[in-house]
C-alpha cells in the first residue's frame, strides 16, 4: 500500500478516535484543553465542534480512499488542515504563558501529520506525475 494511503488511513483513524473520544467523555476531553462545560449549551458546542467535526473529517479522509484519484485531494486537504493548526498553534503557544503539558503534545502531533502529509503528498503527486520514477 503506497505511503499516501497509510498516511490517509492513520488520519482517518486519529480523527475518528478523537471524535469519539470528544463525544463519549466531553467533560474528561474539554478539561484537558482547557475548556469548562458550565451548561448544556456549551456542552452541546464541544460534542458538536470536537466531536461531529473530529468524525466529519475522518470520513473526508477515509472517503478519499475509496478512489484512486481521490487520494491525493485527501492527503492535500489534510496537509492544508494541519498547517493551518500549526500556524495557529505555533502563535498561540509564543504569546500565551503556562501552557499545559497537553497543548504542547497536540502541537506535537499537529506537527507530525504536517511533515509526514508534505512527505505523503509529494510521493503521491510524484508517482502520479512520473509513474512513480
């Protein structure tokens, strides 16, 4: 299986997770980020947001499996998503003190699907480029 795809697959997996993760333990997940549920409004937001947007992105993620030609659209995507997350993160983390542990280990793995989704890309559009060569 080429590289494009496990990378596809891990994220797919990585989001589901989250999302479900999101979803089954709001007060557990929102209290590692930071964030406090004090009604059902907010509590309705948080499972929408972290856990319906978590899961909506793993399907676009997955979907792009399904085709071939679909592959490097989802990597793309992917790769936009995660800059867009380190670029505000990174910003986040040079202005802001006392940040916890937890934040930096999302940033960690922001970075991580980043890199690894530039490496994917650019093995995916160069074997489809130049067959591989």
């Amino acid at each position: 299986m080429p590289f494009g795809m496990i990378y596809l697959a891990c994220v797919a997996a990585i989001y589901a997770g989250l999302g479900v993760w999101c979803t089954w333990q709001p007060e557990t997940t929102s209290r590692k980020v930071g964030f406090e549920l004090v009604n059902a409004s907010g509590r309705s937001e948080y499972v929408t947001v972290y856990g319906g947007l978590e899961i909506g992105l793993a399907l676009v993620f997955a979907a792009s499996l399904y085709r071939p030609e679909t592959v490097s659209f989802g990597i793309l995507a992917s790769v936009l998503l995660h800059a867009a997350l380190v670029v505000f993160r990174s910003v986040t983390l040079l202005r802001l003190e006392a940040v916890d542990s937890f934040t930096f280990k999302l940033a960690a793995g922001e970075w991580g699907l980043l890199l690894a989704g530039v490496v994917a890309l650019w093995l995916t559009l160069r074997n489809e480029t130049w067959g591989g060569g």
